[in-house]
C-alpha cells in the first residue's frame, strides 16, 4: 500500500517519524513491504509541483480513507489534473473516517504547540541530513534500488531511482511513436 499523507501545517514531521516508527515494527512480523510512506504534503503545500500525466494519475487514483475537507481542498488546489485527464470526476460523496479515537485526539493535542512545532522543526533538520547521507554513501534498499528522499519543509516524498522520470520518458517515447506514425490524429 503506498501512502500518500496529508497532515496539519507544520506537524508533517513528526506524522512522518511516527509512522516509520510504526513501519520498523512491520519488519518484526516481515509485513515491511506491505506499506511504502510515498508521499507527504501538509496544509502549507497542498498544490502538488509536478504538473505532469505521471503524477496527474497519482492524485486522481487515491483513495482517501480520512479527512475528507482537507481532501476536498487538496483535489481543487490540483485542477491541473484536468488538463491531463479531462474526463477524470472526482467523486466529492466518498464515505471517509473522520474524528478518530481518543488517543489520537490526545496525541493532536500534545502536539498542538510551540514545542510540537520545535519538535517537527528538529524531525525535518535530522531526516534530511540522514537521508542525504544514505544518497552520498550510495546505500539501496532491501529491493536494491538506491535510496532517495525528496524533502522540503512542507513536503517529503521518495523517489527511488528516479522512477517518475523514467516513466515520464516512456510516456514521451511512445507519444513521438504515434504522433510520427499517425500525424493524421495529431492536427
């Protein structure tokens, strides 16, 4: 299951830390490739850069299992996605979780200060410190694909290999390939 996260402004961090946490422990129970924490983005950054039928796929194919409000906004900030798959609807009346139980109010709550921006703070400064380590060193992971993290204050998403790439050049390749034979649909 690949995972695409969006949390309250400033908190990605430590939502982030969290649930890798929770990811080391799957490995106990040999469930680590089970989930991949793809991508993260808070409130600060919903529009998606990557303005491209790569990722344009991306965010119309998730299915959000929570906070179908901040949902909402992420899917109107990325209209963009229209260009690429116009006949795409997004379907505004999916039956999504909200509240949640009383530990996760508690844990919001704690958070829900200087100190939890502090500590996001420090949990975005050590993880890319530590993931441009890993890049320098050259490590790879478990499937052999060299690690790679991309972060920025309000964001974190990986790119092993530079996957995205790759397909986007496979996309343009068979585009050429059809638009040199059949010029006819192209005018």
């Amino acid at each position: 299951i690949d995972f695409f996260i969006i949390t309250r402004a400033n908190r990605l961090w430590i939502a982030r830390t969290i649930l890798h946490v929770f990811k080391k422990f799957t490995f106990l129970v040999g469930k680590e490739n089970f989930f991949c924490m793809n991508y993260f983005v808070d409130e600060e950054a919903l529009i998606i850069p990557e303005k491209n039928i790569y990722t344009a796929v991306e965010i119309v194919t998730l299915l959000p299992l929570a906070g179908t409000f901040t949902l909402n906004k992420f899917f109107e900030k990325n209209n963009w996605t229209k260009k690429w798959l116009p006949c795409y609807e997004y379907k505004r009346n999916l039956k999504t979780a909200e509240g949640g139980s009383g530990f996760k109010k508690f844990i919001e709550w704690a958070f829900d200060s200087r100190a939890g921006e502090k500590l996001d703070n420090l949990l975005y400064r050590w993880t890319t410190r530590r993931w441009q380590k890993k890049e320098q060193q050259g490590r790879k992971n478990s499937k052999g694909k060299v690690m790679n993290l991309v972060t920025g204050r309000h964001f974190s998403k990986s790119n092993p290999e530079t996957f995205q790439e790759k397909i986007l050049t496979r996309y343009r390749d068979k585009i050429a390939w059809y638009f040199n034979d059949y010029p006819q649909y192209f005018d």
